[in-house]
C-alpha cells in the first residue's frame, strides 16, 4: 500500500492507430499513465489490444470520430500509417488520399482535444519521404518565397532548400518529418525527435524507428483550426465498438509493464553465450543471447516447416524478437499466424520506444510539467 500511496496521479493517454499497444506499454511505463481509450479500425487487432486493456473503448475509425465527444486525455499517441513513407514503400509520402496522409487526422485530434503531450512512431523514411498538402483558397507564395526556391518539380535531394526552411509553398514538398514537426509548430507544440535502432537496446535486429515527443507551450483552449486546409475530408462516422473483456467499472490489473523495468535494467549487462547458444545459433549467438538475457526468456524456434511453402518466420519468433510478453499476440484462439506476422511487423518494440522517449523527455526537463515530472521521478526512484 506504501508504493501506491507514494505514486503520483496517473496521467491519461488516448490512443491513435494502436495496433498490439506497443507504444502504449512505452507511454504507461515512462510517464506513469493509464490509457483511457484507444482508436483501432482493423477489429481482430483491436481485440488483442482489449485482452491487454480490458474496460476501455474502441473509437474506431479515425476518420469518423467526433474529438468534442472524446474523453480528454493529458498524453495522446500514435504511430499513424507507414506504408507511403517506408522506405521499401512507393515513397507517396504524406498526401491526402495516402494512409500516411491520416497524419491529418491526428493533428486534427490533437488540435481539439488540446493534450499536454504527443508521442508520435514512425519509420525511418519519415527522414526523406515527401509531404504534399493542397493549395487552400487565397494562398499567396510569391512574397515569401524567391523565384529560384520554388521550381515545379522538387527532386527529394532538393527538399526544403529555401532560405528560411518554412515550407510555405503547397507545390512545394517538404520532408514528411518537417511537415509534422511544422504541423506541430502550428498548433503550439513544441516538438523533440531522436531516430533509435533497436539494436541500440540490445535487439538482434536493426529497425530503426523515429519518435518525437511534443508538449503544449502555450494554452489555447478553443484550438485555432490551423490545420483544416490541410485535412484529406472523408464522409462517414466512427462507431465506437465494445471489444471489453470485463465490466466498465473493473480497473483492477497487475501492473502491465513491470517486465520492461526489468528488460531496462539488463541493457548492456555484459555476456558470453554459452555452449548451447553458440551450437543452436552459431554467428548469431551473440545477438540471440543477448537479447535472451534481456527478455528473460530463451529465443523460440525462428522458423515453420511447410513441405509445400517451405519455411515461413514463426510468429512467436517474431513476437520474441520484438520484446513482448510470450503469447501477447500470439495467445492461441486469436489472430492466424499470417494475421500475427502482420500485427507484429506493424508494431513498435516497447523497450525501444521506452529508451527514446525517456531520453527526450529528459532531454526537456526544465519544461516538463510538474505533474509529469513528480512521474519521473518516481519511476527513477522505483528503479
């Protein structure tokens, strides 16, 4: 009962795009909150989210959400769309029309809602993919923009290239990382980023991620609608949907992240693989022991053997790889294993997530919020 009562209030989070919840485990376990509801369209993944977050709503589809009707929440995140951004994508980069280009949409949410805090995941090609918005009526470029900064055709090397890097010409790209931290600007954000490899926290693969941590700088309780133009409008509502596995009112769990504290405290321990190790993985027994050591569990078997489609990843392998409890999503009476692979690859590694955003919000110590800081440094004291 002591630690309970010496624990600061919880911070409530909303959650966008939320996949599995990787993001949401970070969040919970740097900022000491709670996620209060979560928007998820595709419902197979939302209901493995709601196995590890029973009680709480599904908004639904993005697209359709009345944000004056939401709950407001001091922390909201989101890891929106990749698919045109990644680098092994088309590059579409974020555009109305594009899943990408429902960035839109979470800048919507944040301008309503007015959180003092947003966690933002993508991948890497958020670094060098374009951001194209339509011209809104009545917009002049030619008085803040010389002739030579803006050409008709931009190549990506050429991006923001302009004397004051403002991006303030539609026809003109920007980076899709300097539309979203403009975007963010607009709205009165202010906004840090890192770009962090999983194998800087010891996973035995690469898959560098961008993350950026934004807070409320200057209050403006109505919202300005500074980014309306900017929005891709779509027709239609969002209906709630009820995935809850218990009671409304039941908010009695075991503390879901306590087993990140534990993978945080492993974090460049040193090690030697053992014999079995080094016969199992051979080159790789390095990596597959390291990360053994810091998930506390040993590596499954990475492969299934199918006579006809020849060997496919195992999802329980991936689900290791990613650093999530045994069975997150792969619990059986769920997903396919196809489903699985999918939801997995989709989602963030929370021990990844957790060290990035930790850096960023101590990084900004000196304006963290007083009730976010008491968060911190609880969970400093509790390690």
């Amino acid at each position: 009962m002591r630690d309970q009562e010496d624990q600061p209030p919880r911070l409530k989070i909303g959650s966008l795009f939320s996949g599995y919840g990787g993001l949401d485990l970070a969040a919970e376990h740097v900022f000491n909150a709670d996620t209060v509801w979560f928007s998820e369209l595709n419902e197979l993944v939302a209901r493995v989210f709601s196995r590890h977050w029973p009680g709480i709503p599904n908004l639904g589809d993005i697209t359709g959400i009345d944000w004056h009707e939401v709950e407001p929440v001091d922390i909201l995140i989101g890891g929106f769309p990749c698919q045109d951004v990644s680098t092994v994508g088309k590059r579409a980069g974020i555009a109305p029309g594009t899943r990408s280009g429902l960035w839109a949409h979470m800048a919507e949410a944040i301008d309503a809602l007015q959180p003092e805090w947003v966690v933002i995941e993508n991948v890497r090609g958020l670094l060098s993919s374009p951001a194209t918005r339509p011209s809104a009526e009545g917009d002049r470029h030619g008085p803040r923009n010389p002739n030579y900064a803006t050409p008709d055709d931009v190549p990506l090397r050429e991006l923001e290239s302009d004397p004051w890097h403002l991006g303030d010409n539609a026809a003109r790209p920007l980076r899709a990382l300097g539309a979203v931290l403009g975007d963010l600007a607009d709205l009165r954000m202010d906004a840090r980023w890192i770009g962090l490899p999983a194998s800087l926290v010891g996973a035995p693969h690469h898959r560098l991620r961008i993350f950026i941590l934004a807070h409320h700088t200057l209050p403006h309780a109505t919202g300005d609608g500074l980014l309306t133009r900017r929005r891709d409008t779509r027709s239609g509502a969002s209906e709630t949907w009820d995935d809850r596995a218990v009671a409304p009112d039941h908010r009695v769990r075991p503390p879901r992240t306590s087993w990140l504290t534990d993978q945080e405290a492993r974090v460049g321990d040193p090690l030697v693989p053992d014999r079995r190790t080094l016969q199992r993985w051979g080159r790789y027994a390095d990596a597959i022991g390291r990360w053994e050591h810091i998930t506390g569990r040993a590596a499954p078997a990475p492969a299934l053997l199918d006579d006809i489609d020849g060997p496919r990843p195992a999802p329980v392998f991936v689900e290791w790889l990613m650093g999530l409890p045994a069975g997150w999503v792969t619990e059986p009476g769920g997903l396919t294993p196809n489903q699985q692979i999918t939801a997995l690859g989709n989602g963030v590694l929370p021990l990844q997530a957790a060290t990035a955003l930790s850096a960023l919000a101590a990084s900004r110590s000196v304006g963290t919020s007083d009730q976010l800081r008491s968060a911190l440094t609880w969970r400093q004291v509790r390690r």
